[in-house]
C-alpha cells in the first residue's frame, strides 16, 4: 500500500511541475478513449485530473 500511495504522489508532483508530462497525459488519455480503449484512457485521464483538480471541482466546474 505505501508504494501504491508513493506512487500517486510522484505522479502528482510530476504532473504539477512537468507541463509537458501533464500535456502528454491528457493527450494519451482522449486518443485512448477515442480510439476504444477505456480503460487506458479513464487510467491516464485520472491520473491527470486528480493531480490538476479534484473530481469534485471537475464536478463544480461542469455544472455536475
């Protein structure tokens, strides 16, 4: 459990600081989803949002 959280946690700070690593998360998370794999693009579309935003903001954000 503590490298599955201290894994989180570098990605995060990575995600925070690394425009780049941020762009190609996003950017792999909708071609995966577009091109049918879901499950690879909920994985790298949470990662994203979870270091950029909360879900809840996202939520807030989308009138959820």
């Amino acid at each position: 459990m503590a490298l599955t959280k201290k894994s989180k946690e570098i990605k995060q700070t990575r995600v925070r600081v690394d425009r780049a690593f941020r762009d190609v998360l996003l950017r792999k998370g909708v071609e995966s989803m577009l091109g049918g794999d879901a499950g690879s693009g909920r994985a790298y579309l949470k990662v994203y949002i979870d270091a950029t935003m909360a879900f809840r903001q996202l939520g807030t954000e989308a009138g959820a």
